[in-house]
C-alpha cells in the first residue's frame, strides 16, 4: 500500500467518522445558540430514533419508510423533550439547565432499560449497508459512504434552510439576540421548537448510521457520541452551526491521526488525548477555532 | 461585634450546646449502627456516611465557589484505587496485580495512611487540573471537569497493571467500618465550615456573588479557589479510599456518570451552599432512593402484583430533581444554614443576632 493510498484510506475514515460528529453536533449548536443550554440528553435522541427503526423493521415496515419515520419519532421526541423539561427552566443559570438535560438523560436511558431492558438487541441492518468495496488497496464500507453522502446532503439542505426561509432566519436572529427577535415579532417558541426538531431530526439519522455500523442498540448507545458531539461543537465554537460542522470534521481527522500516530500501546488512551485536546481548546481559544479570540477573564 | 465576643470568650452553654447538638445527631448514627442495627440498616448508614462527606467536599468546591465541578468523582474513583493498591498485602498483590511496578508491589500501609496518601494524590492532580480549568467561568467549567471525569475513565481501564483494566479490582483489605466513616465525617464538616467561615472562605464567598468586584477589593479569584478544589479533592478521595475498603470489589463503572448524578442530586436537594442542606439532601436522597431500590424489585399490592420495574428508582429520582430546579432552584436550604443556637436562645436576645 503507497503513502497516497494510505492517507485516502485514512481520509475516508476520518470523513465518515466526522459526519457522525458533524450531524450531533449541530443539533447541540442550534440549542446552545439560542438557549445557551448544553443539552446533555441529546445522545438518547439516537438511541430513541434506533430503537423505533428496530421495533418498526421487526414489523415489517420496509426500510425506506422505518428512516424516515424514525427520523420523524427523533424529531418529535426532541420537541418533547424541550416542552417537558426545557420549557419550564428557561433562562434559568446555565449550569442549571445542564443539570436538568443530565436529568433527562438518566429518564430516558432508565426507561429504555425498564421498558424494553438493559441488555443491547441486534439490529437487522439491510444488505446495501453491508457491502464492503475494494478500490485496489482501498476497502470502502458501503455505510460509511452512505453516512458520508447522506451528510452532504443535509447540510445543503441546511444551509438553504437557515439562509433562505422564514423560519431559517428567525432561527438565526434568535441565536444572535433573543430579545431583539421577540422585540421583532419572532414568535420565540415556535422557534426553540423548529430548532429542536430538525437537531433532533439530525441526531435520528446519526443514531440509524451508528447503529447501521455496530449492529446493535442499546439504551446506553448516545452516551459517547454525545461527548464526542460536545467536544465537535467546542472545538468549531459553540452555538453557530458552521462551526458546528467543521468542528465534527475537525475531531473525525484528530480522532484518526492519533490512531495511526500515537504508539501501539498508547493508541488505547485515544479518548483521553481527545478530552485533553478539548480542556486546551476551553482555556487558549473559548470561542472555538472559529470563534473570534476572546479570552473570558476571571 | 461586642456581643458576639463576650459571647466566646464567656462560657457560654447555650452556644455550646447549639454546637453539640448537630454533633450528637450525627453521633446516634453509628451508634445505632453498632447496637441494634440489622446488617442492610448498618450498610445503608455506612454507605450514608461516605455519601455525606462527599456531597460536602462537592459543596465546598461548587457551592461556596459557585464553579460547578462535574469530575469529583474522578477523584473518588483515584481515592479508591490508589489506597487499595497501597493497603493490598505484598502477597495478594503478586497474585492480583503482577504487574505492578516494583515500588508499588512492595509496599503494604495499613489504613490510615492508606487513606492520606491516597487524599493527597488526588489533591496534587486536583492542583494541577486546577490551574488549568479553574481559569474558566460557567458552563466552560463544567465541560472542562466531565473531560477530566472521561480521561479519568480511559485511563482506569486502560492502565491494567495498576487496576485491571475494566475487569473487577478486587481483594482490597476490608478496613471500612462506621466509626471510621463518622469520623472521617467529623473532619469533612469541620473542615468546610472553618474553611468557609476563615477570611479565605469569605474571598471564596465574594468571587461567587460578584467576580469583578471581588477583583476590585484584591481578591484573587484563581486562587482562591484552588483551596477548596484541592481540599475538596482531598476529601473525596479519602471518601472514595472508604467506599472501596468498604465494597471491596469495584470496576471503573462505578466512577462514572450515574455516581456523579447522584451525588449531585443530593447536593442540589439540599442546597448548594449550605453545609447543613447538604447533610439533609443527603439522608432525604439515601433514604428515598433505598425505599424505591426496594419497591422496583416488584411488589405485592393485595390485589395484584406490581411486576419488577428496574430503572424505575432512577426515573423518579431524576424527575424529582427537575422538580427541584423548576420550583425550588436554592434546594430545601438554599444559602441558610440551620443554627441550632436559636434552639437554645430567647427570641429578642442580642446573642440570637446571627453573624453576617
């Protein structure tokens, strides 16, 4: 295998892993920027959009239908969420907020594990997301196409989104000054809720490519990719949803060099060098890569 | 001013007794333990004890600090593996932990420097985590101390000589007991509240309410609030040292995030910022969690049978703590701490005047 081959090899892995991050994180950049709320519980929203797809396979649903209707049940379990237990703390301290997103975490993970239990189930994953193509040296799994396309996909879609319609631009102005959105005749609530639904909507589709990868769900599976998606959406500067996005790509290419350059018996502590890289993006650029550089002073 | 000196420097029994009374109520608690106690009453009180010091060791970082740390129970987790390893008989450890270096694999201290030695390891981690993430304000903190809780994690299962990796630790020497815990209670409060009541703690106090002004008047905010972060780490450490002579068998899975919701919930409870709220968080949470524990197992209503519903403890205990921060967000204490003087002192009496 050539040095070329090897780093197109690397690049498809670090790109496929890093639209994983890139979809999560945005769902959590939309909320923190309008809400300054780090929501925690957003990693269940895949666990809760896999499991749907699975309960609604075993019926026999066929697979076009059960995406788009889990993606549908991701989306409206987000704006569920918000109306319960978001609504009602708003505006509350930050760290507040966080603690109760830590709350619905533990709610939702505990009832999964009540009511459909704790131990993981396989996941019928279709055959087109089975196939592994050799390009030469290159392997290529056929899922991590999918998920690289599929994120391409959105994020146009996104972008025409926010930049284009109503909703869109309320959505932004929100982010930018909330009161002055209000002041404006932003309808605010209907806004929190269209951002919930389409972060939610992004993490369904997260949750199917994750689970289309490993095979199987459990109540537990959110639980990582979320802290993934928290050290994305940092690393890109929290709250604006470019940021978002490059951030993912940003950790996916960090998350693969460490793999293929830290030593046999180090590469085991990947994770921890990932969350040493993030307590040194908080202190030397807060703001992000993205973000203007500003120091907050204590 | 004046009253308030006299008062010290007289005998004065009613103060004395406002004092002890907090004290002999601890006290009944593993008393009662030892005389009367079923073994399930003796471990819940045990377990009671070391869920006390560590909901107050947080308190005295988050609550007096207003920095809201997410990764004590990184230093749990450090307490208690570092002093099982230190305690383990040589013997034991060629079996258990082969790997182990040489330095460690021949030493064998008894408890209580066990504990201490374990406190201060994490106190000198804290030092140096410290002057990184203490720097940041708000969520920063926050997001910065759940990394450490990770990286504590990845490192716990992957440094296998020392720990086993994410296989069960176990034959760590069974020192535990209540009158250990309760002891070691007594210091933890003690120790927060003369921190809390020292011209230190009132810096701590004023960079909470307002930063800019306590920079103004000369405080320095990074540290004053490295003491309590390395005490509190200290403490936790020593709580996690207990926790693990007490369980004796443990992976890194119980440092990780239900422990650290739990805890949390008790302080939150109870009030953050008030050393006494967080004593009554903690028996409210222990108490209700261990009611609920026993009642998901499944039950018998008479009529019919509730079937087993694990999880269910946990779902409660968190809609609970929403609830909490909706309608209560201060806890059941708030700031206030409960003053057992004012039992003993007349209404209109000068001495009755609490100290600002």
């Amino acid at each position: 295998m050539s040095l070329t081959e090897y780093g197109l090899q690397q690049a498809i892995n670090a790109l496929s892993i890093g639209s994983l991050y890139a979809l999560m994180a945005i769902g959590l950049a939309m909320v923190f920027g309008i809400l300054r709320l780090i929501n925690f519980a957003h990693g269940d929203l895949m666990m809760v959009a896999s499991y749907a797809a699975l309960f609604m396979l075993l019926a026999g649903l066929p697979f076009w239908m059960v995406v788009i209707l889990a993606v549908i049940v991701g989306a409206l379990a987000g704006m569920l969420m918000e109306r319960v237990a978001y609504r009602p703390i708003r505006g509350a301290p930050d760290v507040a907020m966080l603690l109760t997103s830590f709350a619905v975490t533990i709610i939702l993970e505990n009832g999964a594990v009540m009511l459909i239990g704790a131990r993981s189930r396989p996941f019928p994953v279709p055959d087109f997301l089975r196939q592994v193509y050799h390009l030469g040296n290159l392997t290529v799994a056929s899922v991590n196409v999918v998920a690289i396309i599929s994120t391409a996909i959105l994020l146009v879609a996104l972008t025409l989104f926010v930049t284009r319609t109503d909703t869109g631009i309320s959505m932004r102005a929100a982010a930018d000054d909330m009161t002055a959105a209000q002041l404006m005749g932003i309808r605010i609530n209907r806004v929190i809720a269209a951002a919930f639904a389409i972060g939610s909507g992004l993490a369904a589709v997260a949750g199917l490519l994750w689970t289309a990868k490993v095979g199987k769900v459990d109540p537990y599976m959110g639980f990582f990719p979320v802290l993934k998606a928290f050290v994305a959406a940092v690393i890109g500067g929290f709250g604006t949803i470019p940021g978002a996005v490059v951030g993912g790509f940003v950790l996916g290419i960090l998350e693969i060099s460490l793999q293929a350059l830290l030593p046999g018996d180090w590469s085991s502590y990947r994770d921890a060098f990932v969350f040493g890289i993030l307590i040194v993006v908080l202190l030397v650029r807060p703001n992000g890569i993205m973000g203007a550089r500003v120091r907050e002073e204590i | 001013m004046n009253t308030a000196a006299n008062a010290t420097t007289a005998f004065d029994w009613r103060r004395w007794a406002g004092a002890a009374l907090p004290v002999l109520m601890i006290l009944a608690l593993p008393i009662f333990a030892d005389h009367g106690a079923s073994a399930y009453q003796h471990r819940v009180i045990v377990i009671l004890g070391i869920d006390i010091m560590l909901v107050v060791s947080l308190n005295l970082f988050n609550g007096f600090t207003g920095v809201f740390s997410l990764g004590h129970v990184g230093f749990m987790a450090l307490g208690a593996y570092a002093s099982a390893i230190l305690s383990m008989p040589v013997a034991h450890k060629a079996i258990n932990l082969p790997d182990l270096p040489v330095w460690l694999a021949h030493v064998e201290l008894s408890f209580l420097p066990a504990t201490l030695v374990a406190g201060l390891f994490a106190m000198v981690v804290a030092c140096i985590i410290g002057l990184a993430v203490l720097r940041l304000s708000g969520h920063y903190v926050a997001v910065a101390t759940l990394s450490f809780l990770v990286i504590v994690r990845v490192v716990l299962i992957n440094a296998t000589p020392f720990t086993r990796g994410s296989r069960t630790f176990f034959g760590t020497p069974a020192y535990t007991n209540v009158w250990w815990v309760y002891a070691w209670v007594a210091v933890t409060i003690y120790l927060a509240w003369r921190m809390l009541r020292s011209p230190y703690g009132r810096a701590m106090l004023a960079q909470r309410e307002d930063r800019v002004a306590a920079r103004a008047v000369g405080v320095q905010v990074l540290r004053t609030r490295l003491g309590p972060f390395a005490l509190s780490a200290f403490l936790t450490a020593v709580a996690g040292a207990l926790w693990g002579h007490y369980i004796l068998s443990f992976s890194p899975n119980a440092f990780y995030f239900t422990e650290t919701f739990t805890i949390i919930t008790m302080l939150v409870v109870g009030g953050m910022g008030s050393i006494s709220g967080s004593v009554i968080g903690t028996i409210l949470i222990v108490v209700l969690s261990e009611v609920l524990r026993n009642l998901e197992g499944g039950f018998d209503l008479g009529f019919m049978q509730v079937p087993p519903l694990y999880g269910l403890s946990q779902i409660l205990m968190a809609v609970a703590f929403i609830s909490v921060l909706v309608f209560r967000r201060e806890g059941l204490l708030g700031y206030r701490e409960i003053d057992f003087t004012r039992l003993f002192v007349r209404r209109g009496d000068p001495r009755n005047e609490r100290e600002a």
